[in-house]
C-alpha cells in the first residue's frame, strides 16, 4: 500500500471515495484512468483511493484497474455507529472526503476530482469536466449538473436546490453532489473549516464544502455530467429520514452561516461545462396519490406539532389545501418556501425536539411533491427546468420572510 508520503508531486489528483463498492468500482476506475490520460496528458497523475474499510475487495480490484504505480491509498476509519444508514450509503463520507483532500494538499496538486465509487455512470468525459475548468479556466469550485426527471432527485429539486440558491445567491443545482473537482484554494479553505466532526457532517459535508465555496469569495462552476446512477449500499432510508438527514443539514448550515446569507439578495447562474446530457434510464414516476394521502394523514395528525414552527395563517392554508380534490391540487411556490423557511426558523430555535420537528415536514414536502408530478407529468427537460426555475424565484422573492424571523422571531407569530 502507497502513501500519499511515498510519492513526490502530482499535477493531479482523482479521488475515488470508497466502501465495500467492489460491483462498481473497477468500471470507474477504468473510466477515470481513462479520462485522465486524455485530459492530463504528459502530466502527472494520482490516483487516490479513500476507503472506509471496504472489507470486499473493492481497493485491490480499483488498483489493479488503475494502475498500482499511480495509486495511493487513504484508508479511513468507518467512522462512529450509525443509528440509522444515510441516504447515500456511505458510513464515513466525511472521513475520506477530507481524506482525499489532505492527499491532494499534500502532493501539490493543481486540480482534483473527487467521485464516488458507487456509481455506474461514470464516463471518461467527466474527468475533463470536473478538473478543466480548475486547470484552464481558473476555477475554485467545479459543481455536478446531473439531467434528471420528474421523480428523480425531488429533495434537491424542490428542497435543497432551492433552498441553497435563495440563501447563498449561486445557482449549483446539485449543491450537495457527491461528485465535484477543487483547486488548491478550495482545498486550503475547506480543510480549516470546523465541519468536518460536527454531528450532521455524514449527510452533510458535500452540501457544506459547496456552501463554503459560495462565501469563499472563490470562483464556481457546473460541469454537465448527465445521468447519474449508484448502486444501492445496503438499507436505503426512508423518506422520512433522507429528508430528517437532508433537511437537517441544510438547516445547521444556514445557522452556522447566517452572517452570510443575510446580505444576499438575488442570485446569479455559473458557467456550465459539457453539453447537458440525456436520461434514458426507465422512470416509474412518484405515486402522486400516495404522496397526497401521506400529506392528508399529516394535516390531520401533525397540526399541534406545525404549530411550533408554522404561522397560523400557514396552517390555515395548509388545511384548505388538504381538502381539494386530486385535479385541482397545487401547492403554491410561495405557501411551499414560507413553509421551508419557518421550519429553518423553528430548528434554530430549537422549538421542539429537533429530530421531531424535521421528521414532520416529510408529509409537507409529499404534498409539495405530488403537486409537482401531477403539474408536470411527462414534461421534458426545458420544461422542468423552467418550472423549477419559477420555484427559485419564490425561495428568492419570500427570503425577506426568512430575514424578518430570524431577526424578530415573535413578530410574525
């Protein structure tokens, strides 16, 4: 095993972030050895695997894919228990994240990429993607821009997206993607951040190193990487924890960070990289009356607990909500990111149990969803992009609500 003391420099680094992926991670390791002599060419090249005591196989079949002589390893501890698995599978995502990253700082390098091993999708095309634009054009941060559907990736579409957009003013879609390319100054800032141990670092970090980019006063970018697809990791959460895990992350980021999104107005787009790609995969799409029963069963059951969190107009609107018959169901972008924000609010505040209260905007965020597929049904890429687009504006137009409850907490209740 090699050790990122062992070699001497490297122009740059790939990082595969690794667990017990020994499915996958011999094709991505050939795309990436792939895609790195194409885009590297006469310069060096280093290959880093951070592990997090895959026990499978997984490191021996990505070296020999790679190349021993290129590859060092960076082996982590699987990190702490988990009391429940998290959404993307990994139980030590922040360990081999920072990882990788030490690794790149160490050996010099003038660009890394980072992927999850995971995936099946990985094309050799992403690697110029991710660290072209660090190399040739002077950027700090390379974000993933996947083409999804109407039922793929709803939390980032209608929560997470919208959400980091509105606080931090840049448009990076996927800001909590797994896989990203950094420059040197990234890396510096990133490794004397304090969230590396912080209790929601597991589902948090990749959103976190994104939002760190944002107030960075560093330059950020997409790069098209089309369809995205992982091998599923074990037990798969449910809703209700992939949105306590997401949400709550979100959540802890805009209280860590409030000094900064406070004197944010608007938002600008970045340069994206790559032609947007097309999904072909087969899409069974949400099932739009099981997400409104689970809304109507919350109404019912969850008011006294909205009530900490929610405006009683809020609720009001809510409840008129749950009584429209299917064809005439929509959830107003304005009702959905007031709704989003007063529970930022109520968690800052700590109004009630913390997991309890991130737990109860699962059937919220379902009648969000099932307005959403029974707007747009089978609608194409353009159109879903330009409805989410509608949706952003709202975050936007509605944060000064945010500002006013955070500041005067009382004073809209």
């Amino acid at each position: 095993m090699r050790t990122p003391e062992a070699v001497a420099q490297a122009d740059v680094v790939v990082a595969l972030t690794s667990w017990n992926d020994v499915g996958t991670i011999g094709t991505v390791a050939r795309a990436v050895r792939e895609g790195a002599d194409r885009t590297v060419g006469a310069g060096r090249v280093c290959f880093v695997l951070a592990d997090a005591g895959s026990t499978d196989g997984s490191r021996e079949l990505a070296r020999e894919a790679l190349g021993h002589d290129a590859c060092v390893d960076v082996s982590c501890a699987p990190g702490p228990p988990l009391a429940e698995p998290l959404y993307h599978g990994h139980p030590n995502r922040p360990g081999v994240v920072r990882g990788a990253m030490e690794a790149a700082q160490r050996l010099g390098a003038r660009a890394c990429a980072v992927l999850d091993a995971s995936l099946d999708t990985v094309e050799p095309e992403w690697i110029e993607r991710l660290v072209g634009p660090v190399l040739h054009d002077g950027f700090d941060y390379v974000s993933p821009h996947y083409h999804r559907r109407v039922g793929e990736g709803a939390l980032t579409r209608g929560l997470v997206y919208p959400l980091f957009r509105a606080l931090y003013g840049v448009r990076l879609h996927q800001p909590a993607g797994s896989e990203f390319g950094c420059s040197p100054r990234l890396i510096a800032q990133c490794l004397e951040q304090d969230f590396w141990e912080a209790e929601r670092a597991g589902p948090g970090v990749d959103l976190w190193i994104s939002s760190a980019a944002a107030c960075g006063d560093l330059r950020l970018c997409e790069a098209s990487l089309g369809v995205r697809h992982a091998a599923c990791r074990g037990m798969v959460p449910d809703l209700g924890s992939q949105i306590a895990q997401v949400a709550g992350a979100l959540f802890d980021d805009l209280s860590h960070r409030a000094g900064d999104w406070q004197r944010v107005r608007g938002s600008t787009a970045v340069p994206l990289f790559g032609a947007p790609g097309d999904a072909r995969q087969a899409q069974t799409p949400p099932d739009a009356d099981g997400l409104l029963a689970a809304f109507r069963l919350g109404q019912q059951e969850l008011r006294d607990v909205w009530m900490f969190a929610l405006a009683p107009k809020t609720l009001v609107e809510i409840r008129k909500l749950s009584g429209l018959p299917t064809g005439q169901f929509r959830f107003d972008d304005r009702l959905w990111a007031t709704i989003v924000y007063d529970f930022a609010v109520g968690h800052h505040l700590r109004v009630i149990a913390p997991e309890h209260l991130l737990r109860s905007l699962t059937p919220l965020f379902s009648g969000w969803l099932a307005s959403f597929v029974l707007e747009m049904g089978d609608a194409d890429a353009a159109a879903l992009d330009a409805r989410v687009e509608q949706l952003c504006e709202a975050f936007e137009s509605e944060k000064r609500h945010l500002i006013a409850r955070w500041r005067w907490p009382e004073r809209l209740r």
